[in-house]
C-alpha cells in the first residue's frame, strides 16, 4: 500500500465564495440603486461586511432566497438563502471613481471577498418635487441601448443627460450629467 497524500499536497477545505453583483464594475452609477450579490461557505457565513473605498461602512443584510446560488453549490448547507441586498444611494459619495468591496465571513474566521470599481454622477442636489423635470423643451436621441436628452430642465437648470439600459437594475439609469 502506498499513501500517495504528503503533508505539502493541500488539504480541501470546503467551499468560500462570495460575489458582488451589483454595482457592475466599469459602470457608471448615481441615485439609488441596488447593492447586491451572494456569498456561501462550507463552514457557514456569519456575516457580509461592505467597504467603501477601502473604510468599513455596514455590514449588508444576509440571508436572502437565491435559488441559483443553491443550484450551483447543492452541497453547501444554506446555499438558496445566500443573498445580500439592499437599495444604497450612490449619489452619497462625490462624483468620481470608488470602489465597493464585500467581504464574507465564515464562522470559522475565515474571510473572501469581491469588489467593484465604477464611477459616480450626480446632480448638486437631490431632485424632489412633481414638476421638478421638465423635458418639454429638451431633445432626445437613441443610440443602441443609450438615449441622449439635450436641454432637459431639472429644478430650473438646463442639463444634458445620458441614459443607459442596465440589465442588472433592469431599467435605464443616468450615467453622464452635463
């Protein structure tokens, strides 16, 4: 009999994953979106931690139904209940580039995580009120999955915008302010 395992081949120590989905790398954000992904552990996750350019902010609701997940790890115990979620307003960070990172912890200590660089846009104030857009005078055209509004009057300014389909948000979001 030969024992072909020595002390330097490593030893499997289960599954520790996690995944930022949302924000999507590379993109653009503002306003209030979703700040989303999964995250699942062999020895269990005790919790999901989210920094902001590198500094501790909250630690993210876990727990949510995530049938995909579950389908990808069906012997990770929990894996359908993998999901952390919440709707985060970015226009609360200044315009520019960031990056979010999700970090998972096991029960064991142990650590994993995923991050996301994007950029913000955003207007000098929060846009509220029923007449505070109005596009009557402004001008629109479409180009593959972005439309261009030239001259849209919002809370009295004149704007250009830009708006792009996220398949993620499932809808257009705001990614150029001029």
């Amino acid at each position: 009999y030969l024992d072909l395992l020595t002390d330097d081949e490593p030893v499997d120590t289960g599954v520790h994953r996690v995944a930022l989905e949302e924000p999507v790398g590379g993109e653009t954000h503002t306003g209030v979106g979703n700040l989303r992904g999964w995250a699942v552990a062999t020895d269990g996750i005790s919790k999901v931690e989210i920094f902001i350019d590198g500094a501790y902010e909250f630690d993210a609701p876990y727990g949510g139904r995530r049938s995909d997940v579950g389908g990808a790890f069906p012997d990770v115990e929990d894996s359908s209940e993998s999901g952390f979620s919440l709707a985060w307003n970015y226009s609360d960070l200044a315009p520019g580039p960031h990056t979010i990172t999700a970090v998972a912890h096991t029960a064991t200590g142990a650590t994993e995580e995923s991050s996301a660089s994007f950029n913000v846009v955003k207007f000098d104030n929060f846009i509220s009120g029923e007449n505070a857009v109005d596009l009557d005078e402004g001008s629109c055209s479409v180009s593959s999955d972005e439309i261009s509004i030239i001259d849209a009057r919002v809370e009295g300014s004149i704007y250009d915008l830009v708006l792009k389909w996220r398949t993620a948000e499932q809808g257009f979001e705001i990614i150029e302010i001029r």
